[in-house]
C-alpha cells in the first residue's frame, strides 16, 4: 500500500535522538504515522511525493512552557523594570501578574481564545507543533476555568496542552488571608479545572508560595488525576524541584538557583529539568547549574516561556540559541530541549522525535541564505527560522511552501 505523503531529499534530518543526523534523507507518513524514514533513494511509493532538497528537518518543536494565553499589555512594567524595579516590587505594588490577572478576568472566553489562536499560528509557522500552555491569570474558579476552557476551544492545527496553575500569585483579594487563597485553590478551583488539564504547575518563590502551601497544591493535584510541575528555584531557593521531582514531576522549571541536591533529586527521579533562557535574561538571574544537570544526567529542555511580563518572547528557536549563549548548552543539547526533552517534560513519550511510534509531526526549514542545510545552522543564526512546511499529524498544515495559512487549497509541486 503506498504511503500518504513522503518527503524526499532532505538535506539533513535530525530525529530527535542523541547523533541522530541523516544526510539526503526522506520521510513518509501514512494514516497519521510516520511509516517509514531513510536514505531517500529508498523511499516507498506515495500519493504525495514532494520535494524537500536543500532543507533542513526536525520533529514538530515542542514549547513546554508557556503562559500564551492572557489578555492586557506590560509595556510600562518593561519601562520600569529597565530604570530599576525589580520583579518582586513590581508584583508588591499590584502589578506584574496581577495587572494581568485584572485583564484576564474581564476578557471574554471568546477573546482570550481569538489571541491565543493568533498567537499559536505565529508559533505554528516557525513548526512549533506542540504548546503546553498554563492558566494562572484568573486566579478565581471561574475565571481559571475560562482560561482552560479558551484553550480547549482554539481552532489551529496547533496541539495545546492544557496546565492547572491556581497557584500562581496571592490574589489581591487575598493578599492578607493567603491560607484561604490556597484553600480555595486546593477546595474550588482544583475539583472543577482538572477535568480540562493534564498538569498541575505552581510558582514556589519569595513573593509567591510557600514550599508547603505548594505541595499541599501539587499533592492535591495529583490527587485528582493530574501530572505535577513546578516553577522552581527561580528568584530564590525554596526546595521545591527536590520536593516536586518526588512527587513524580515531570520536570521542574527555570532552576536558576538549583542546589546540588536539588540536581540529585533530579537525576534519581528522571525529571527533566526545563531551562528558560529568555525569562532569565529579561529578569537579570544567574543561570542555572548546567554543567552539574549535565554530570548528572538530568536531561534538558527548553522552552519559552511566553508571557507578557518575564519573557515577552515567542520563538523557540531564539529560546535554544539564548541556552546555548547564556547557560552554557551545546548545539546538540539545544536541539534535544525543543524536541524530544521537551516532550518528555510533558510526560510524552511519543513527541519531539521522528522513528516508528512517534508522532507524524515535522518541521522542514530552509537554511539562511548561503548556509547549509544542517540544523546546527538553525541554533547558530537566533531565531524567526519560518518552516517551509510544517506536518502536524501526518498532514501539511503551515508552511511557506504549503501557502501558509491556506496550506491544502494550493497544489505544490510534485516529483516522482
Ligand atoms: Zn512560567
């Protein structure tokens, strides 16, 4: 029987495992799997032959971190932030979050899904397949619920996964009665947002949770069916990445103050350890123990981040040069932390990797101009690598070379 799609003479594609770099390679997907990936002479018959001489190839990317769905503009807490105030002050005088939590809450369903679906086809056309995406801006049950509700009703080829995040700040509302805060997160928000996520995240910081209110949050997460996360030792050291990786997180997140049995916890529980290079520099923090989190053998992802306050920035690819540049990644590195890293930080076996039983999701980028195709290339020169087809599912659905949004409706070149 012959395939659905096949891709011919890629210049290089790299399939998501350590030294996994095919030269002059094809790959062919049938009925939503990928059913076959070798040497492009090799190639079996399909209905679709196309011709991807020249470019570059990787799995889906895979953005593991993200606050992408939010309402309201902090261009003046940027302003701020520039001439000297720091995240925690910002956030002790009403803003940061919870200026976003305001706008959020007055948003309606239906414009909180129009920006996020806007914002994740800008991620789609640079082949970012997979986006986990954190509530955390309604801070109240109704208003939780509408942000994960926003994200199940987005319409682009784009796979959301959803995360519970409650506990992300103290409402103002609560400012003085925080145990209720995290009862209400723990009896309300909790029992009726779950049912719409697959994680359970929270922020454990000086200004945010204490360790103890957030395991008390992460266990009762998991109590109702979901994966634990955490934002962890990011502003200061709380304990919280030893304490989550326990509890069978996923990963742990930004690290930047992570101590070495922090980096042990990691490594004896498999937890991946999710770095956030943008939030890093726009927060001036030290990087994190990557030479340790290497030794050990934690694996590394990396993410963006995306939200409008620490790291107002959408581009994986930038993401993986900037680890590479301000924490010390290798190349390799950077490319196994938007990809199969990055799926294994969601708790996805299937993501971020091309080979039999992976998901049938690709990127195929041209290099820039003058360059080869190898997708070391693409982690050299920083960012805004727009896909020349992006495969979600086994089918074209981004891409220059498949008319961008109108992917389908234009018939492309064929060989073979
Ligand atoms: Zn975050």
């Amino acid at each position: 029987m012959p395939a659905d799609l096949v891709f011919l003479g890629i210049g290089e594609l790299f399939t998501g495992q350590p030294g996994g770099f095919l030269k002059e390679a094809g790959i062919a997907f049938a009925e939503g799997r990928v059913v076959w990936l070798g040497p492009s002479d090799e190639a079996p018959s399909a209905r679709r032959t196309l011709d991807a001489r020249g470019s570059i190839g990787l799995p889906g990317l895979v953005d593991c971190h993200t606050h992408a769905c939010f309402a309201g503009s902090r261009a003046a807490e940027f302003e701020r932030r520039l001439a000297g105030a720091t995240y925690t002050e910002i956030l002790d005088a009403g803003g940061g979050i919870l200026s976003t939590v305001r706008a959020v809450r007055r948003a309606s369903l239906a414009a909180l899904r129009r920006t996020l679906e806007a914002r994740l086809r800008e991620m789609l056309d640079l082949g970012v397949t997979t986006v986990e995406v954190k509530s955390g801006y309604g801070l109240e049950p109704e208003a939780e619920e509408k942000m994960l509700r926003a994200m199940h009703a987005q319409r682009t080829p784009v796979e959301v996964v959803p995360t519970f995040l409650g506990a992300h700040a103290i409402p103002a509302e609560y400012r003085d009665r925080r145990a209720d805060y995290v009862d209400q997160v723990i009896r309300e928000q909790l029992p009726r947002c779950a049912p719409l996520a697959r994680h359970v995240d929270v922020y454990c910081d000086r200004g945010a949770f204490t360790l103890e209110e957030a395991r008390a949050v992460l266990e009762a997460g998991i109590r109702l069916g979901l994966k634990p996360r955490a934002h962890a030792e990011q502003v200061a050291w709380t304990g919280i990445a030893a304490v989550a990786a326990a509890l069978g997180a996923t990963s742990v997140d930004h690290l930047e103050r992570l101590d070495a049995a922090g980096v042990s916890a990691l490594a004896r529980h498999g937890t991946v350890a999710v770095l956030l290079p943008s939030a890093m520099l726009y927060l001036h923090d030290p990087p994190p123990p990557v030479k340790d989190l290497r030794r050990a053998g934690v694996p590394m992802a990396v993410a963006t981040d995306f939200n409008p306050g620490s790291s107002p920035m959408r581009d994986l690819w930038t993401a993986a040069t900037l680890a590479c540049l301000a924490m010390g990644l290798t190349v390799e590195e950077a490319l196994l932390g938007i990809t199969r890293h990055a799926g294994r930080a969601l708790g996805r076996s299937d993501l971020g990797w091309l080979g039999e039983g992976s998901a049938a999701d690709l990127v195929l980028v041209a290099p820039p101009p003058g360059e080869p195709a190898e997708a070391r290339v693409l982690v050299q020169y920083m960012g805004g690598h727009r896909a020349a087809w992006v495969v979600k599912g086994g089918h074209i659905v981004a891409g220059r070379e498949a008319g961008g949004r109108r992917a389908g409706r234009r018939r492309l070149p064929a060989v073979g």
